[in-house]
C-alpha cells in the first residue's frame, strides 16, 4: 500500500469524501446485519446453536454504531457554505484577500 508520508506527500482531509466513505461503509455493515440476522433466524429453525452468531451480530451492531459516530465527528468537521472553503490541493488553507490589500 502507498503510504504518502514517506515519499513527503501530504494528505488533505477532504470532509466531503470522508463523508462519502462513512455512508458507503454504513450501508454495507447494514446489509452485512441483515445477513447475519437471516443466518441467525435459519439457525434457530435448524436448531442450532446461535450464541456465537449472536455475538457476532452484536459487534456488528457496535460497529455500525461507531460508524454513525463517525459521521457525526466528518460532518462537524465541513466547513459551512459553499465549495468555496473547499481544501486546495496543497492543502494550505484558501486565504480571501480584502479588496485592495
């Protein structure tokens, strides 16, 4: 894996991607608990025991919810307003002029 610090890149937060990302991996730990609920639910109409599928399906859940957490924590952190305080790819912060300055 690439890892930019070592070649002296830096990497830029980009909110709105992070954003994306969290939403994506949200959707994917909800479908990933409504498969484990049905192998749960079959499970039990088999007889077998669910106590570890249980468990997992729990950390699940948890996981889920630290995910939620997390995209509470990405959208506190974009700026109000417009693409205008979007990062710039130096990632210095964009720095308004006053007129005449």
């Amino acid at each position: 894996m690439h890892d930019p610090s070592r070649t002296g890149q830096r990497r830029c937060f980009d909110p709105a991607a992070a954003l994306a990302q969290v939403d994506r991996h949200i959707a994917e730990g909800r479908t990933i608990i409504r498969g484990q609920i049905a192998v749960l639910r079959q499970m039990q109409q088999d007889g077998l025991p669910t106590r570890n599928g249980l468990e997992l399906l729990a950390a699940l859940r948890a996981t889920v919810e630290a995910l939620r957490r997390h995209r509470r924590f990405v959208l506190e952190a974009m700026p109000p307003g417009p693409a205008d305080h979007a990062p710039r790819p130096d990632c210095s912060p964009a720095v308004r002029q006053a007129e005449g300055a």
